[in-house]
C-alpha cells in the first residue's frame, strides 16, 4: 500500500531533480545585466538621442563651415571694395558687372548684395561670423582654465584661503566690464602700437586694441561663475575615499587637484564651458555694436549690426541678416549645451 506524505513534512517535498546543475539556457535566462559602458560612451549615446541638441550640432557645423571654410575660396574679399556697385540688393549686378556679362565674362553674384561703400556683403558676414566664433571659443577656454584653477584652489585648501578667494570673487563682480574695456583700449594704445612693429606681432594690428582688451577682461572679470561652480563640486568630490587613499599614498596636492578632483567633474567642466560660448559671443556682439571690437574694416556680427541701424528702413537685410546669425548661433550653443547637460548628469540616467 503506498503511504501518503505528510503535508507538514518538510523532507516529503524534497526533489532530488531539484538539485542538478542549471544548464546554459536557464542560465542566460537568467541574466539581466546590460553592457557595461564607459562615462564618455555612455554620454555620447544618450547625446545622441537627444535630437534637439543633435540638430544644434549640425547647425554650428554648417555656420563653422560658412565661416572658416567659404571664405578661402570666394571670390570677393572683406576689405574689396568695387566702384559703382554700392547698395545692391542680393543676387543683383552693377551697370559695369551687367556689361561684362553681356560681353560673355563671368562675374560672380553677390549673394547677400553690397553694403554702402560696395564690399560683397556675404563674405563680410562669413568674416563676422568666424570673428565672434573665435572671440566665443578663446574666451570660453580663457575663463575655463582660469575659473578652474582658481575654484579648485579655493575649495581644496578651505578655511581662510577659501573665504579670501571667494571675497575677491565678490569684488570682480562689482566692477563693470564696458568702463574697463574702455580704460584698457585707451592704456594699451601706445604699447601695442610699438609691439605690433615687432616681428612675429602682425596680427595685434588685424585684431585691433579693441579685441585685445575685450579678452583680456575676459581673463580678468568673467571667470567668476565658473570657478564658484568648481568649488561647489570640489567642495564635495575632496571627501571621497580616493582622495584620502590618494593623500595616505603621499600624492601631493597639485596632483590631487589635476589628476583626481578636476578630472572627475570634467563633464560638469564641458557642460559650462560650452554655456559660456554663446554668452561670450553676445558680450563680444555687443561691444562691437557700441563700436569696442574689432578695428575696421574687420567686421565683426555686431559690428555689421551697427553701421546697418543707420539704412534700416531702406536696407533692412542688412541688418536682420547679422541680427538672425547672431540669434542663431547663440541659440544653437544653448541647445546643444542643455543636452550635454542630459547626457553627462549622473542623476538624469535613464
């Protein structure tokens, strides 16, 4: 007769198949890991999918290319001026162009027409637009390394070196950069006139003493916001165990901060960096519409914005075309800085 197990039994339920090694199936049923990523990988694949900031990178590119590629085969130069073809509309000729044109020549149009004393207007919009491009990307890295150097400093050593860093911080603040723009153009007259007769110093006279004062405040006042970011985040990466393994191993600490702390906030770094771009083009827009950029005939977007404010009712392109380059560039940066933001903030992974 067979005996019925007891329900209460523990060694009745026991089954001896239950006990046999999983087989390869049922272990990859098992796994639910997915690959293993880097942090820039990882980061790049989530930017990737952001189609708003892929669409303003695409964008910066073309105007990069409108502004540092076109130029070095267009016909016409910035500085050209051509006699009889002031304030032509776009894609339209001079009375000497339309004759060479009925005599079989081939005469280039002007895309975007002339401006008041006949320069092709496009490739002075190309030459603006690489300009503030440049004065962006150069301040931007300016105030990347010293804000970075300066906030690592301060939240690394603390207590009084913190707080009289910070206090000086508060002080750069207050003084305003247009009255200081103005000083230095005017205290950097006589000197940069006799170092730009020195060989291998040409270019001070192409970029003007303007511009050169414009990045030198950039050194001097706009690295503020940036180095109170690096020390917020240092403020808080200097208590990590790695650091303290990094000090008990006899790291000193310039190693510490290079190697260590701002090495692990560089997404943070890349994210700001490229927020500052598109305020450092507006600032350098501005100056040169109040007539503090680049000398003449270098033009600069604002610049170009400015001498077309006088025509603007019987030019008005001349105007809205700098005013919508300037709008769109800055734009762009925005965008495609909010999505670097998304892709390399820890907290936001999905």
């Amino acid at each position: 007769m067979k005996e019925t197990p007891n329900p209460l039994s523990f060694q009745a339920r026991i089954n001896p198949e239950d006990f046999l090694p999983a087989s390869n199936e049922e272990k990859q049923s098992l796994v639910i890991m997915r690959e293993s990523v880097g942090f820039w990988k990882d980061g790049l694949r989530r930017l990737r999918k952001n189609r708003v900031a892929m669409v303003s990178l695409v964008v910066i590119i073309i105007i990069m290319i409108f502004s540092f590629v076109v130029p070095s085969f267009y016909p016409y130069s910035y500085a050209q001026q051509i006699r009889g073809s002031e304030h032509l509309a776009p894609f339209e000729y001079s009375k000497t162009e339309q004759e060479l044109l009925e005599a079989g020549e081939k005469v280039f149009p002007h895309v975007l027409g002339t401006d008041k004393l006949g320069r092709d207007y496009a490739i002075r919009v190309m030459m603006g637009s690489r300009v503030s491009l440049v004065v962006g990307l150069v301040a931007a890295v300016i105030i990347l390394v010293i804000g970075s150097i300066f906030g690592s400093i301060a939240a690394f050593f603390g207590g009084w070196v913190d707080i009289i860093m910070m206090r000086l911080v508060d002080i750069i603040y207050t003084i305003p950069d247009v009255l200081l723009i103005v000083l230095l153009s005017f205290a950097l007259k006589a000197p940069l006139e006799n170092l730009q007769s020195v060989p291998g110093f040409g270019w001070i006279q192409v970029l003007g003493r303007n511009l050169i004062s414009i990045f030198i405040v950039f050194a001097l006042l706009y690295w503020g916001g940036m180095a109170r970011m690096v020390r917020s985040q240092i403020l808080t990466l200097k208590e990590s165990e790695y650091v303290t393994a990094a000090r008990a191993l006899g790291a000193g600490s310039g190693r510490i901060i290079r190697k260590h702390l701002l090495t692990n906030c560089i997404g943070t770094l890349i994210v700001t960096t490229t927020l500052q771009i598109p305020s450092s083009i507006f600032t350098e827009s501005f100056l040169s519409f109040l007539g503090l950029g680049v000398a003449v005939p270098m033009p600069s977007l604002g610049s170009l914005a400015s001498d077309a404010i006088n025509g603007l009712n019987t030019y008005p392109y001349l105007l809205f075309i700098p005013a919508l380059l300037i709008s769109l560039i800055i734009l762009s940066f925005n965008l495609l800085g909010d999505g670097l933001r998304d892709a390399f903030d820890p907290k936001m992974k999905n």
